[in-house]
C-alpha cells in the first residue's frame, strides 16, 4: 500500500545532486491574468510535485497515480495525466508534473486533484487550490486569454 505525504503546486523545483532533497520554488496560490475574455492557455510554466512512500517500509509497492485538474464549475479540464508511483527499490518518491500553460476558463477556484489507483478504483489523496484572477481587457481583433501575461501570488 501507498501513502501520500504531500502535493505542491510551484513555478519550479530543483533537486539537490549530492544530498537529494528538493526545493520548491515560488509555492503558488494566486494567479492573476489580464486579457481578452474566453477560453485559452495561460502562459505560465508550472509544476505540481508529490511525495510518495510506503504505507509498511518492509513491503514494496507500485501503483498508478493521475492529476485532473478541475475548473471554478466543478467539472475536469483536459485529459487527466497518467504516471507510476514506484516503490519497489525505495521507500519513498518524488513525482514532478510540469506544464507549459494553464487552460483558463475564467475566474475563481481551480483544483489539481492527485488520485492513486487501488484495486481499479481511483482514491483522492489529494486537492492542491489554485485561485485564478481574470481581469477581462479586450483588445481590439483578439478573442481569449492565450498570449496574457501572468502574475503568481
């Protein structure tokens, strides 16, 4: 069995080489976004990273892990994406999702949820918020928020 220990949503994480510990850089919990209204990819790379272990240290495990992320109206964004947590060699894991852009939908409350896979069924483990600010600017021939620039908070 697996447990989760935590998920951060940050701009970007680095690995130490020699000792193996991870710093999150710029945690984020606030995304503002000035432009045109719509649907579109807010330009912003990103990535949520979770810890994985063992549930019992003696026993090795492996199972299936996703992200979703879910709009401000309850419902899924785009595919959920797919990945092993494996924990047959060590205790415990590090799994970084990183993405080029944020699919926008307008203002309010996101959620990145990270589901594990037991015995085919998919158990939330975990809901990492992320509250989107979109202050609506339409210039003149452009339709949707792709190409906008963000602030993180």
């Amino acid at each position: 069995m697996i447990d989760h220990v935590w998920s951060v949503l940050c701009l970007k994480s680095i690995i130490d080489n020699e000792s193996n510990n991870i710093s999150l850089v710029d945690v984020i919990e606030k995304l503002e976004i000035t432009g045109p209204s719509g649907e579109g990819l807010a330009p912003i790379q990103m990535e949520v990273v979770t810890l994985w272990t063992r549930h019992d240290l003696s026993q090795p495990s492996r199972a299936g892990a996703r992200l979703r992320l879910v709009g401000p109206d309850n419902n899924q964004i785009d595919e959920p994406i797919s990945y092993d947590v494996d924990l047959t060699t060590f205790f415990r894991t590090r799994h970084r999702v990183r993405m080029g852009g944020l699919p926008i939908r307008g203002s309010g409350l996101y959620r990145f949820l990270v589901e594990l896979e037991e015995n085919g069924n998919w158990r939330e483990v975990a809901k990492v918020p992320l509250e989107v600010v979109h202050n609506v600017v339409e210039p003149a021939g452009h339709e949707g928020p792709t190409g906008t620039p963000a602030t993180v908070h």
